[in-house]
C-alpha cells in the first residue's frame, strides 16, 4: 500500500539543469532516510544522495558540488537538484525510502530517465 512515484527526469544538453521529484503515498507512519541512486546500461546501480529525516546529507563524490537533495516531510517528497550536467549523469534514477508503516521497510520508485546530451 506504499508506493514511490517520481518524476522530473527528461533529455537536457550538458551544463544544463533538471530536478526530480520523489512523492511517497500510502499507510505511511513516518519516513527515515530517503535517496535517489541511478543506474546507467550496463552498470551496477549507485548511490547519489541520501537525506536523514532531520536533514543530514550524504553525496557521491561524483555529484558533490553539483546536486543537492532536500526533503519536504510534510509531502512525504525527496527532491534532487541536478546542475551542470555532464553525459555521465546518463541513467535511470531511482527514489528510495525507509517508510514505517504497517511494515518496516524500504521501498523503490519505479525510475525515471536522465539522458543529458553532449
């Protein structure tokens, strides 16, 4: 009964910007930690970020500098801002979350594709 809908991703030119959207819904009680990990063809999917519920942060070195995860616990939303691009940001993008409910658990978004063009 929980699901992770997320959104956001598209097609944008290296150097640009995007921001994805990660909504959770359902018999939720509270969330914990929320992230966003990616998986680009062909490769192991990865951290990006992770955010605690009071705020803290954790970044891929990758991505540090560049993207910045937030929280809105009253939406039950994590977001990702995504700035200067670059074509190895290439993947599918997936939302995480640890949700307390009628069960304990972490639960997965269905994806959402970044492609950035060089």
């Amino acid at each position: 009964q929980v699901q992770l809908v997320e959104s956001g991703g598209g097609l944008v030119q290296a150097g640009g910007s995007l921001r994805l959207s990660c909504a959770a819904s359902g018999s939720i009680f509270s969330i914990n930690a929320m992230g966003w990990y990616r998986q680009a063809p062909g490769k192991e999917r990865e951290l990006v970020a992770t955010i605690t519920s009071s705020g803290s942060t954790n970044y891929a070195d990758s991505v540090k500098g560049r993207f910045t995860i937030s929280r809105d616990n009253a939406k039950n939303t994590v977001y990702l801002q995504m700035n200067s691009l670059k074509p190895e940001d290439t993947a599918v993008y997936y939302c995480n979350a640890d949700i307390i409910g009628i069960l304990i658990r972490a639960y997965w978004g269905q994806g959402t594709q970044v492609t950035v063009s060089s």
